[in-house]
C-alpha cells in the first residue's frame, strides 16, 4: 500500500465565521481500502477466467496471493519480489490451516514465493496463465522499466497481464501534492499510462483494456480512478506453448519459500478425508437412531423417520439426493451394536465425491475403521461410554 492511500481525501470548503471564510474539511475515505479493491478486482478475473497458474510480480508481503489462494481453479501461485526481507513476511498465512485437511481441495496447489527482479528472465514463469504487476512499474528505474515490456510481454509472455499504477490526476485530492511513495520513481496521468500500455500492447500482440478502482468523490469525477489498470489479453492461441518451447532453462529467482496444499488428488489425503467423512456420517446417524429409540421408549407418538436423512442441524440434500439415500440399505442395530452399510455411506454425497465405488471406499477405511466379517457395513458402539 502506498503512503497517501490509506490517508483521507480532503476537500475544501468556505464557510463564514466571525465574518471570515474558514475552510471546512470534507473527510472521504476509501471504503474498502484501496488495496483491498485492487485485489477484489483481480479475484473478479480469476472468477471470470479460471486461471491455473498465476505469478504476482512485486509481490511484497504476498497478501495477494493469500487472496487468490482460495480459488479452487488455481495449481500454481507463485510470488517474485526484489525485497528479501518483506517478501512473504505474512507468510504463515500461505500454510494450509487444518480444516484444509479435513476438506481437502480438489485440485493440487503449489504456492512458491522466489527473491528476484520483475525484469529478469526465469523459465520458471514460463506458461502461466495471469501474471499481475499491482503497483508495481512505478517503482521501476528507467533502464528497467524499459526492460520490462522484453521480459514480462516477450519473454514470459502470459495469457493475461494485469498493471496497475497511480494515476497522478488523482493526487491534488491528497493532503499532500507528491508522489505517494517515497520509493516511486514517477507517477503517471490516464494519457501517459495509456499510450505506454498500448504502445506495449502492440508491439507483442497485446489487447488492452483500461479501467482502474478507487472512485473519485462526487465533483471530482474528471480527475478518474485513483488507481488505474490495464488489463492485457495475448491475442491468438496459446502463445505461451510455442514461446515455451523455443526457450531455455533460465533460473535466476531464488526460492525462498514453498509449500503444498492437500488435495484429493493425494492418495493419503483423500483416504484422510475419507475416514473423517466416514466417520462424521455414522456418528450422525447413531445419534440419529439412539434418539428415535429413546422416542420410541417414551411412548411418543411422533417418531423420526429411520430414513437416516436427520432433519435436526443436518444437511440439505436435493431431491435425487434423497432418493438416492432412501433407497439404500438401511442402518440396524444388533445388541450394542450399531451398523451402516457401505451402500448406505456411498450414498452421501460428501462420502460419494471422495471415492469412485463401495469396494474403494471398502478398501480405503478397513485398516482405519471397524468392518464386518463380510466388510459390507461399518460397526461402531450404539451407546457412547
């Protein structure tokens, strides 16, 4: 975030007081941080698009990629910035947390955070399919930020580019007139940003489209966004194979962090997975059947349904859903104990989704899980000790 951005945009305003024209404050702020809106704005063309590898060039504390992490189309994140020391600095925030175990992604994902330039060439950011820059070109030296356009549009040549920038129009609404960082090497206006953009967009077969975030206040709507954006389309078919093949392996990039998220394509994370849904559902329906035993003990007129579909706290199943699980094996109960046929547990669709079949699922939960001699149902305690 830049220094002036998380400040209040001022206005003045004259009133009288004691017959002289004192300014009045108009106090207006961005809501959400302007930051914030740059980020929503790239997860909206994640939304869109579905991109399965994605780099954020300038990525500085990777709070970006913390955002983007959530997306179930991504496989690659990766993060490159030029400052060892804050790259990735809330990186614990890029860990898996515990429940991602417990309902694993369906899709791989690998987040790898590299200390390097934006205008150096590593073959490992070959092939993706959005590289963003967020406020990032402004920090550039002159030489660099002529290197650039090589690098990021020639060289690594990705579906999709994402700029955003200053857009100095914006600065007088600012408490202070300068440039909103002390680390920026220019800020431009709309004209300049768009003409170095198109320019760039040509010159490597490029569309780009221009819109920004952070909307200006009312009575300031000619000075447009705060921050500006051009968004870049590769313009025919995959470019990036043919660019992937004529290329060398390059390695530049240091990594300096790297991690993988659990995901049902993992043989032990999908059993894990398994097991814990397993069990959730058999205890769900213990709990079930011992309730409508002890209704039925109490003379209750009103009985549950030993349908299994448990009305109380529950989940909502569609219609075929439902039949799916009304015509399947029925749980029993023999002495003290308490069984749910395989069929019946495949008939779940949280169960269903973690295994192709009944025998999978058998062959899955056997070491984990108490069976019957025959291994077709699930045997646990009715009662809890």
């Amino acid at each position: 975030m830049h220094d002036l951005e998380h400040l209040f945009v001022n206005f003045q305003c004259s009133s009288s007081v004691g017959g002289f024209q004192a300014p009045i404050k108009r106090i207006i702020q961005f809501s959400p941080p302007l930051y914030r809106q740059r980020y929503n704005f790239v997860k909206s063309l994640v939304d869109q698009h579905k991109p399965k590898k994605v780099a954020d060039l300038g990525c500085g504390n990777a709070l970006l990629i913390q955002t983007l992490k959530c997306h179930s189309c991504i496989e690659l994140l990766v993060g490159v910035d030029i400052n060892k020391d804050k790259i990735g600095s809330q990186r614990c925030g890029l860990s898996p947390f515990f429940g991602e175990y417990l309902s694993p992604r369906e899709l791989n994902l690998s987040i790898i955070l590299y200390h390097g330039s934006a205008v150096e060439r590593d073959s490992r950011l070959l092939g993706f399919d959005l590289i963003t820059c967020i406020e990032l070109v402004e920090h550039l030296e002159p030489r660099d930020l002529a290197d650039f356009p090589q690098v990021v549009f020639g060289y690594l040549s990705p579906a999709m580019i994402v700029i955003s920038t200053p857009n100095s129009e914006f600065n007088p609404l600012f408490p202070v007139v300068t440039l909103r960082d002390s680390d920026h090497k220019f800020e431009w206006n709309r004209k300049q940003f768009q003409t170095w953009a198109s320019d760039v967009a040509s010159l490597y077969n490029y569309s780009v489209e221009f819109t920004g975030v952070g909307e200006p206040p009312a009575g300031a709507e000619n000075v447009g966004y705060c921050t500006q954006i051009g968004v870049f389309r590769k313009i025919g078919a995959k470019a990036t194979e043919s660019c992937i093949a004529r290329q060398h392996d390059e390695y530049v990039y240091k990594m300096v962090y790297s991690i993988s998220y659990p995901s049902l394509q993992q043989k032990e994370v999908r059993k894990y997975a398994l097991v814990n849904e397993v069990s959730r559902q058999v205890q769900c329906l213990r709990r079930g059947y011992v309730l409508s035993l002890k209704i039925l003990q109490d003379d209750t007129s009103e009985r549950l349904s030993d349908s299994g579909l448990i009305s109380f706290s529950g989940p909502v199943f569609t219609e075929l859903e439902k039949t799916n699980i009304e015509k399947s094996p029925k749980p029993f109960s023999l002495g003290n104990k308490f069984y749910v046929p395989l069929e019946r547990l495949f008939a779940y669709p949280k169960v269903n989704r973690l295994c192709d079949n009944v025998d999978t699922m058998r062959a899955l939960i056997a070491d984990t899980m108490k069976l019957t001699r025959d291994g077709s149902a699930v045997k646990v305690d009715l009662y809890d000790d």
